[in-house]
C-alpha cells in the first residue's frame, strides 16, 4: 500500500510562471483531441554545468502537456483511458530529487516525453523545464521540447 501524497509545502512554490499557451500550431485544430496539463510543479533536483551549480541541489519548475486525439467524449467509465498524471507526478517529485547529479534538462525532459509517449493515445508531447532562480531579473531559464510520437 502506497502513502498518502503530501501537497508540496508552500515555501516550494515557485514564482509565477505564464504557462498558458494555445495548443494551436502544435497540434491539429481541425481534430478533436485532449491536452493534459501539469503547470508548475517544483522539484529540487541536483543539475547544472557550472560548478556552483555543483554545491546543492536547484529548483525546477516542470511543465507537461500531452496531446491526445479523441472521436468521443469521455465518461466516469473511461478512467482506464486516459493518461495519468499520478505517474508523471511520481517520476518528477519521487525519482528526479534522488538521482546523483546531472548537468542538461534536455535529458530530463525527454525522459518524461518517453514516459507519456507509453500511453498509446499520447501523440505529441511538450515538456518545459526551467530554473527560477538564476538570474534575478529573470522568472526562470530553461528548455522547453515537443515532439511527435514516431510513426
């Protein structure tokens, strides 16, 4: 049996982050489709090149969205159709804060397109990642990747 989840404390919150953004232009507007959405999660994970970025571990605010085509609406009894975001949550908040240290986001960020690509719904993924305490005079510095389920 699993522990209940804990919401993160509020001191984790990271600054405002505009995240909201059309899905048009990636994805196809003429289609109906879904788009799960996970905004700002913050997670300390031990990353960076630079070597202060070396001394602790950082935070980062994650964001995913995976596009999904439907041809019906969804009901109480398609909860096995969906993608869970329990499982992205898990990996991100579980797994990312024990690794050893790691130097690019880019590598973090395809692991989650992987993860979500294994919901075979799943079409298109994007992952933004950044770090919002850099450089002062920004909200935060990062990547942000999307991709395509291959054919």
């Amino acid at each position: 049996m699993t522990a209940p989840r804990k919401p993160a404390p509020a001191s984790a919150i990271a600054r405002a982050v505009e995240t909201v953004q059309p899905s048009l232009g990636l994805f196809d507007p003429e289609r109906d489709h879904i788009r799960m959405v996970m905004r700002d999660l913050v997670v300390e994970v031990a990353i960076g090149l630079h070597p202060w970025e070396q001394l602790r571990p950082q935070r980062l605010v994650v964001n995913v969205e995976a596009w999904a085509y439907i041809s019906t609406p969804y009901t109480d009894e398609d909860a096995g159709l969906i993608l869970d975001y329990d499982a992205i949550r898990d990996v991100i908040r579980e797994d990312w804060p024990r690794r050893e240290h790691i130097k690019l986001l880019e590598p973090l960020a395809e692991e989650l397109i992987l993860l979500c690509f294994k919901h075979p719904a799943v079409e298109a993924v994007r992952v933004r990642l950044e770090k919002p305490d850099i450089f002062s005079e920004a909200q935060g510095v990062g990547v942000e990747l999307y991709r395509r389920k291959p054919r």
